[in-house]
C-alpha cells in the first residue's frame, strides 16, 4: 500500500500530538470539521475523500478543561462512524491513551468492567483496528476487542532516555521497582531489556498494595533489595502520585542513593503538585501522551522529562499500513 491510500486525522487538541505523527510519517494531516452547537451537540467529519482509504485517527482520551474523556470518546466514535459511512476502507483508532482500563473486571458485587464496553462501543461503530500504548492491563485490552488490536510499549523510550541522560553512571548498581504486585511482571519486563541495554546484572523489587472494594491501603513492605542502588520506579499510569511518591518513600528510607519514575501516562490530577513537589523522586518520566498541563511550572523545570511517543506511533501506523510487524518497534 502506498501514502496515496492513507488519511491521518487528528481530533481535538491532540493536533499537536498529530502533527509530529505526520511529519515523521511524511503524510499530511487531513482535514476534518468540528462543529459545537448551542444545545452542547455536537458533529465532526472529514473534509477530504476517505472512499477505499486506510485512515488512522489519533485521539487520546484524557479529560482536560476543554472535553472530558467521555467527550472525547463520543466524538471519536461519531467520526468513526462517519468514516465508514463515506466508505473507508479500513479505520484505525490510534489512542495514545485509552480511557476506562482500570477497571477491567469487577471488584464489587455489581461493578461496571467498563474496559470491555468501550470496546463494544468502537465495535459498534465499526472500527477495524485499535492502536494503544501501556494499557493497564494488557490482557485485559486484548480479550475485551473482538476487533484485531496492538499494543505499543514506552519501554524502549524510558530505555534510551536513561542511556542518553547522565542520570545513570557505569558504577551505579541499579533497581526497578513496581509500586504494588500486579507491576510485577511490567517491572520484570523492563529490568530484562534495561540488563541488555546496560549491559550488567539490574534486580528487581515490589511494594505491596492492598485493596479492599474501592479503597487502596498501601503498607511499607518491600520484597527485594534497595539500599546503595538507583532505584527507577516503573508504572503505567500517574494519577495523584500518591503510589509513585509512597513507593519513593520506602526506597528512601531502605536507602537507595537516586530515585527516578518512568510513568508512560501522566493525569496529575487532584493535590498532585503538591504531592510530587515534596516527595524523593529525583525525575519523573513520562511520555508525551498527555500534557502535563495540569502541573505547575517548578514540577515540571524541575522533576519532569518527557520522552517523544510521536515517532514510534508513526512507525507502528507505518507497519499496519503496510502490513508488516510492529514487534520489531517494540524491543529494547
């Protein structure tokens, strides 16, 4: 398949985010309409031909003060189905994040598992293919579509940050930590490809997390060994700080020298600023999924480093166009 057959839409604010997808795919954003009535409706289509087009669409479904996530994902799927009633041929949602995954299954009597019904949302309108990155749990993501689906990982971008920054030396005997248990096999993922890049022995630790309904108790237990070592705290999602920032915590006081996070989305929502700006982390990274609009200007000079998702995004839309394999993307 050539460029010819490709249309790449960017909704929303994340024209941005879309825009350095298209320059490193070498193909123009297409134009689209979004129109707000008075009554809070809303309609959006595309301005260009999209009839037998393989046509990708970027939206990223956090909440920010212009749309709520649900908004987000009700215009998305308003334009999906638009795109397949103007005959495209094939539709991809690429959502750098994903709303809803969190709960992925019932925890009380009765609880909503609303990952699975936003998957039969963009089923319903047709959707071919769903693209995301670090969903919370993969498997999850993956049995929930009945539509084919890939997934990308910020593994090898927190990877390549650490080798190019000067924030690990050849000396340091390094540690990656997972804030709570269910992290455990992310964490594991990341210290195996970290070991090759580095090239020398990186161990592995745990904090425990205890849940009981829809409360979180975090305890100060620990498995594996911190002290003398650069601990990297290694997390899908940041949503307040607070498991990022008590897991920081416990590493300090078991005495690790440097402590870092590699966090692929970051919310910071609620008391976050504040819940950072006092805590042990060194550096927060994270991918350029979502703005950190809602943290103030010293966190960000400061603590955070953000890695660029845009060119690996392109590469995988790169791939699906094409019709090769995305696992080669995904090594470190």
């Amino acid at each position: 398949m050539s460029h010819n057959d490709l249309c790449l839409f960017a909704l929303g604010m994340d024209i941005t985010f879309g825009q350095k997808v298209s320059e490193r795919l070498g193909v123009a954003l297409s134009r689209r309409e979004e129109k707000d009535f008075e009554d809070g409706e809303h309609k959006i289509r595309p301005l260009v031909n999209v009839r037998e087009k393989d046509v990708f669409v970027i939206q990223s479904l956090y909440s920010d003060s212009w749309q709520s996530a649900n908004d987000k994902l009700c215009r998305l799927l308003f334009f999906i189905g638009a795109l397949k009633d103007a005959s495209a041929k094939r539709v991809t949602a690429v959502l750098p994040y994903l709303c809803y995954t969190r709960k992925d299954r019932k925890t009380q009597s009765r609880d909503p598992v609303t990952t699975r019904y936003v998957a039969k949302l963009l089923e319903a309108v047709q959707v071919d293919r769903v693209l995301a990155m670090d969903v919370h749990n993969l498997a999850a993501f993956q049995n929930a579509f009945n539509c084919r689906t890939d997934h990308l990982e910020a593994k090898k971008l927190f990877i390549d940050y650490f080798l190019t920054s000067s924030n690990l030396s050849e000396s340091d005997k390094v540690v990656v930590v997972s804030p709570d248990v269910g992290g455990t096999k992310r964490a594991e993922q990341f210290r195996e490809a970290l070991s090759k890049a580095l090239g020398k022995e990186v161990t592995v630790a745990f904090m425990e997390k205890q849940r009981s309904g829809d409360m979180v108790r975090r305890g100060g237990a620990m498995a594996g060994e911190v002290k003398n070592r650069t601990a990297i705290i290694i997390d899908d999602l940041v949503s307040t700080g607070t498991t990022l920032v008590r897991a920081a915590e416990v590493c300090q006081e078991r005495g690790a020298n440097k402590i870092y996070a590699a966090v692929t989305h970051g919310l910071f929502v609620g008391q976050a600023n504040e819940i950072l700006a006092a805590s042990a982390l060194e550096k927060i990274i994270i991918a350029d999924t979502i703005p950190p609009f809602r943290l103030n200007e010293k966190i960000i000079k400061e603590k955070l480093r953000i890695v660029d998702s845009a060119s690996l995004f392109a590469d995988a839309i790169q791939c699906v166009h094409s019709g090769n394999s995305i696992v080669e993307l995904l090594e470190a």
